[in-house]
C-alpha cells in the first residue's frame, strides 16, 4: 500500500485555517508514516511465518512434511535411529483418481487420506505428508521388534472402511514399506530410501500391503534404475523386436495365430526379461510408445502373413492398463487396423487379470469401444490373481487364457477345477486358450474337456518373424501330430 500526500492537500490546509506552525503540520503526518512502518513490519513477519509454514508443513494437509521430519531428526541429534521404526505409505492408483476425477477431488481424497493417517498413528507415531500421495508415520520403538510391521498390519486394516468425498462412496487401497529399527549406520535420508524401497516392493506384490525392507530389495531397485535409463532411447535405437508364439486350434487342428511378445536385446544390458522391463516401462509411461509401437508392428506382420496367402489367422497383443488409459488408444488402434486393412476380429488385445480388477471402472468403458469396433479382448493369466468367477459374465471379453500354473494341475486332484472353468466359458460362449502346454498329456484331456487352442513350448516357443514363416511353410498343422512336432521342436532347441 503507497501513501501519498499530495502538495496540493497542503496548499488548501493552509488556505482554509491560515498559516499553521510547521512542527503541528508535521505532527499528523508523522503519525501516518509511523502507523505505516508498523503495517510493514506486521506484513513482513507475517510474510515470514506464511514462508515458515510453507517449508515445514503441507500446504493441502496442513501435515509436516518431508524438511519437518528432516529438521526433528537433525535439531533431536537424533544420528542413530536404530531405534525407530518407519512407514512409508503411498495410496494405490492415486495417479488413475487424479486423471479420472480431477485434481479438485485428488486434492479431496489427499485430505481425507491424511485425517484418516492421523487417526490411525495416535498415540504413538508422527504423520509426515512427504509430497503428492506420500506419507510416512514415525514410530519410537525402543525394544519391540516387531511394531512397524504390526502398526502396517493395522493402518491397512484401517483403509477398508470406505471413505465420502463429494458425494461419492470410495474405497482408497494403499502399499506400505516398512523399515524396522534399522542398522546403526543409517541415516534418516537412507531410511526413507530403503522404505520406499520396500513400498514399490508391495505394489509389485499385489498392491493394498505392507513389505519389509530388506537389502536385497535395493539391489533390485538399482537394477531398475539401469534398465530405466537405457530403455529411454532403446526404441530409436532399434533394440526391440517382436517375437511370436503360434496358438493351435484343438477343433480345427491348424495354427489358428500368434501371440505378439515384446523382447529388448540391450545394447548395454543384453537380453532383459520381459517382466523386467515392461514394469519399468509402465512406471515410467514408456510402455504408451512402446506399446503403440508392438501392436502397429504385429498388425503389420499378420497383414504380410495375409498377403502371403496364410490368412485367416489372428493376432494378440498384450497391452498395459496405463495404454487403455490414454484417450487416443482406441482411435489409434482403430486407424492401424484400417490403414492396413485389417478385419478387426482378427485383433485380439490381452489384458490380464489382477489389472482388470484393480482398476475395474476405469477400464470397462474403454473394453466397450474396443468390442464395438469388432477387436476381441482376452483375460490373460486367469488363475494367478483374483480369479473371481462372478464378473467373468460382466466383463465384455471374448477369450479367456488359463495360465500355466492352472494348467499344471491337470493330472492332479485339482484337475476338476479347470473343467469347471471351461464348462463356464463354454456357457458364456468364451473362447479358451491353454497356455504353458509342456507335456503331450495335457493335450488330448485339454480337448475332452472343450479348451479351444493350445500355446506353449510343447507346439513352439516365441519366434522370430522369419521363424513363424519357416513354420508355417513347414510344420504339419495336424495336432493329432503333436508328437512329431514335439520331437521337430526338440531338434529346433
Ligand atoms: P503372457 O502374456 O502371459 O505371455 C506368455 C508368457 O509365457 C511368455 O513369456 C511366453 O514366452 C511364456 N510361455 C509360453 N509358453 C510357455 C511354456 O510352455 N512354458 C513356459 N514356462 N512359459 C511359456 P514372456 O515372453 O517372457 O512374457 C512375459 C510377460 O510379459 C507376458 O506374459 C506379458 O504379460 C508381458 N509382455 C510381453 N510382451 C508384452 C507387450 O508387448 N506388452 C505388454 N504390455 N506386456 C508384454
Ligand atoms: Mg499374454
Ligand atoms: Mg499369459
């Protein structure tokens, strides 16, 4: 605020009450300028307590935060902290809410993530809001071992009761890493690390638990690290390929199509596993070129297949929740398809089961586009995650693909549970893929019990583009002559 006084004020003063001494003239001005360094001062220290306030505590949350929980442990001395115990929370999908719902209601559900931390860490612990959905609660733990683990066990327990934002009825998951009375040697900075560690350590187990730092924990986050930073230009650099693995049909005895399966021969790294790196590139949303990248290339090897005169055959791809996600993914599927002119039924896009499920509404919606365009959709991996039977007929899916592990169980005691699950497809009128067929066994109990097709290293392992054209020029495509192949892919190997 500026004061001004202005001359012309003064010349009519003096002209209405005559000349006036000059100290009494002074005196009111004198006030003011008094009265305005004292507002200056007052806003400057406010300015300092706001700036304060800032540094040390959310600005949402009202929490301290992350230079707060530092500042304790510097201004306590506290350099040994073997004797606390350290949560590291972060809430489940908090990007999918935020990308959903807005950043008003992300903010919403921040808040209330916080009230609900703060009760939950009473008495004993200290909540810190580090930044974004991040939290971390600090528990004094003198002699019992086992707390952090424990208080994890129970601020889980603590999330199942669902939370009111805006109206809406919400059930918020979060993963936990948790560092018990560590080593003496670490320092807080180290043990917030290590906890963070252990957190991405529960989201890759699952989600909605709690995982205990161990050292073996961060050799693999270094691991990740390495493969982050090399896959950013692996695309331009031409270091993928697509390899795929031939399905056979048990009623019409062909190759019926393939299975696209990314592989990345790292310049530096070598081979890496797909598990390995498709993790890291959907953490790092890496997996939206990448993944776009797969399904224009092996739409373009079934359309050369096509030409080639080996038609009909189809196509899976496996695709990534954070790919659904992304508002031009059905489009840009949809112009791949007609640039090649490509009948969309011969598309079919994996997506697998424990994604399908943690993020159910937000991907129905997107299935529905893609089944009214004419591309199918498989669940893969059924058996390894929820495998919850009741919303198979919910879901729009056109094939279901029984993992390895569930087929493993044929010949066991358990075998009743697979035929249980065909007959239910055959209801629902899914198609049925067998995938890890090893032995020649599986086979004709597989067809008895009305499974569809067959994958697996028993018929082929994944091949190169050049491979499957060797295949298909010379591999009989009778599988009643499953074991002269089986004998063929010895040799192959
Ligand atoms: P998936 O989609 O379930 O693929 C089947 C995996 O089982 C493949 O592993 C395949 O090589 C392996 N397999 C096939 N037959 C047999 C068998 O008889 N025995 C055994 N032990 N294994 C068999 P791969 O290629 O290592 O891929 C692993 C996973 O990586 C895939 O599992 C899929 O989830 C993911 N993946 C691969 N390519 C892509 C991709 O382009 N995009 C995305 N989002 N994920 C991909
Ligand atoms: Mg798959
Ligand atoms: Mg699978």
């Amino acid at each position: 605020m500026q004061l001004q006084i202005q001359p012309i004020y003064l010349i009519t003063l003096i002209s209405k009450f005559g000349p006036v001494p000059v100290s009494r003239l002074y005196i009111p001005v004198i006030t003011i300028l008094i009265l305005f360094c004292i507002l200056c001062l007052y806003s400057i220290r406010n300015l300092h307590e706001k700036n304060k306030r800032l540094y040390l505590y959310s600005d949402l949350t009202l929490l301290p935060n992350k230079n707060s929980l530092l500042k304790f442990f510097k201004e306590n001395h506290k350099t040994s902290i073997h004797d606390i115990s350290l949560l590291y929370i972060d809430i489940d999908n908090f990007r999918y809410i935020n990308q959903t719902e807005g950043h008003e209601f992300g903010s919403q559900v921040l808040l209330e993530v916080s009230k609900r931390l703060a009760l939950l860490a009473k008495p004993n612990g200290r909540v810190y809001h580090l930044s974004g959905d991040e939290f971390v609660i600090i528990y004094n733990n003198p002699s019992e071992t086992g707390l952090g683990e424990v208080m994890a066990a129970y601020i889980q327990a603590g999330f199942k009761k669902s939370f009111d934002i805006s109206d809406k009825e919400l059930y918020i998951n979060i993963s936990i890493g948790v560092v018990e009375r560590p080593a003496e040697n670490m320092t807080i900075q180290q043990m917030l690390e290590a906890a963070e560690v252990a957190m991405y350590r529960a989201k890759e187990t699952g989600k909605n638990k709690y995982a205990l730092y161990d050292i073996t924990m961060s050799r693999t986050l270094a691991e990740r690290t390495s493969i982050i930073k090399h896959m950013r230009h692996a695309i331009e650099q031409n270091e993928f390929e697509i390899h795929y693995q031939p399905q056979l049909d048990l009623f019409f005895d062909r190759i019926d199509g393939f299975e696209a399966l990314l592989r990345w021969n790292s310049k530096e790294l070598g081979w890496v596993a797909p598990d390995q790196f498709i993790k890291a590139a959907e953490a790092t949303q890496l997996i939206v070129p990448l993944g776009a990248w797969v399904i224009r290339n092996a739409c373009a090897f079934l359309k050369k297949l096509d030409d080639m005169g080996y038609s009909p055959l189809n196509m899976s791809v496996n695709v990534s929740i954070i790919q659904l996600m992304q508002d031009d993914f059905v489009p840009t599927v949809q112009d791949t398809l007609e640039f090649l002119e490509l009948s969309p039924e011969n598309l079919e896009l994996e997506i697998t089961e424990s994604l399908l499920m943690e993020s159910f509404d937000l991907v129905m919606p997107k299935l529905e586009e893609l089944r009214k365009i004419g591309v199918r959709i498989a669940l893969d991996d059924f058996g390894t995650g929820y495998s919850s039977l009741s919303y198979l007929s919910q879901i729009p899916i056109t094939t279901l693909k029984l993992d390895k592990s569930f087929i493993n169980k044929i010949g066991t005691k358990e075998e009743g549970l697979i035929e249980s699950i065909l007959h239910m497809c055959k209801r629902l009128n899914l198609c049925t893929v067998a995938e890890g067929v090893e032995k020649n066994s599986q086979i004709p109990i597989l067809k008895e019990m009305g499974c569809h097709k067959i994958q697996g290293y028993l018929f082929s392992k994944p091949l190169t583009e050049e491979g499957i054209i060797n295949l298909l020029q010379t591999a009989p495509t009778l599988v009643d002559d499953i074991y002269l192949l089986d004998s063929q892919n010895k040799q192959r190997k």
